[in-house]
C-alpha cells in the first residue's frame, strides 16, 4: 500500500470512479492499459481490478524486480508440477556466515549484499564458492545446506508374489491399480 503522503489525486480520483464505470467503457479502458483485449471470461469486477491494479502500478510503481523474478519462478514450479509442493528459496541476510566442513577442513563463507565473500575474494554466487571448495560442480545452496535434494526415490523393492494363480495375471492386476490410481491423480479423484 502506498503512502498516503505520496498518493497522487488525480489517480485516487480515477480509482474512485471506476465502481461506477460501465463495462462496455471498463472494456476500453483495459484495450488501452494492456494493449490487448481483455479475457472475455472477465466479468466487470475483476476487469476494475485489473484496470485499478495497472494504474496504479503505472503511478507508484510495480513490484521490485527480485520480487517478480520469484513470483515467475514460482509460476514455472507450479507449471511443471501443478500437485508439487511450492517452496520458497531462504532468504540469507546480509553479513550473515555459512559455515561448511570438508574433508576435515571448516569454510567460511560471508554473505553480502551483491555476491558472497570467501578467501578475500568477492563471488556471485555460491556455486562458485562451492567448486573452489571441492574442485567439482556443485548446486551450492545445496552444499551450504540452504536446499535439500528434492524427490528422492527409494530403492525399488520387487513385490513378493501373491499366493494363488500365475504371476502374469497377478501383475496385470497390479498394472492395472497402477493404471487407476494414475487417472485418479490426473483427474484430482
């Protein structure tokens, strides 16, 4: 929400307007703020909100950059895996230590502002700290501890077989569940 001291009113006054606005005129006003037209599935609330949401952005500004860099981030995550569990990266502040043991021998790593300080020298990211440190390829958040492996499958396990009748009709049944509980998911069942 913006300050009260920096609000503009001639913009204030045209967001007081808009409950009032038709929607055939709600409809030209987006065309003329988006440069497209608008979703027909938008009814006029949700095209006053939308309208309300870029003219405001247009006067005090829109979302910070690293802010629109994670919420695309989280839209890509959700895109690729819809029923995936969504999770934000840490945050580490400024001035803030990672500490990592390695072969025996303690790393510490400074977070700064614009990079991480190791050694005397400056890095921008932590991956290349974390090659420095064990001369391979590493995710380093992850080798700081900041992330953990994601999807780790366990170790397959063969079935021991079911008593009675052959074991070819007994995995038809069981590809068979498999094939059920499958479209169960895809249809959220």
């Amino acid at each position: 929400m913006t300050n009260a001291k920096h609000r503009d009113p001639a913009v204030e006054a045209e967001l007081d307007r808009l409950p009032a606005v038709p929607i055939i005129q709600l409809r030209g006003r987006y065309r003329e703020l988006f440069r497209t037209d608008p979703p027909q599935a938008y009814g006029p609330d949700l095209l006053r909100r939308s309208i309300a949401q870029r003219i405001q952005e247009r006067a005090y500004g829109g979302l910070p950059r690293p802010v629109q860099r994670q919420l695309d981030q989280l839209i890509k995550s959700y895109a690729a895996k819809p029923t995936g569990k969504l999770v934000l990266p840490p945050r580490i502040k400024a001035g803030s230590t990672l500490v990592r043991q390695w072969k025996g021998k303690s790393y510490r790593v400074t977070v700064l502002a614009d990079g991480f300080a190791f050694d005397g020298q400056i890095y921008g990211n932590l991956s290349e700290v974390a090659q420095l440190i064990t001369g391979t390829r590493w995710n380093g958040p992850r080798f700081f501890g900041l992330r953990v492996k994601q999807d780790v499958k366990e170790p397959s396990v063969r079935k021991p077989p079911l008593g009675g009748g052959s074991d070819y009709r007994k995995r038809n049944v069981e590809l068979a569940e498999v094939k059920i509980r499958i479209k169960k998911r895809r249809h959220g069942l």
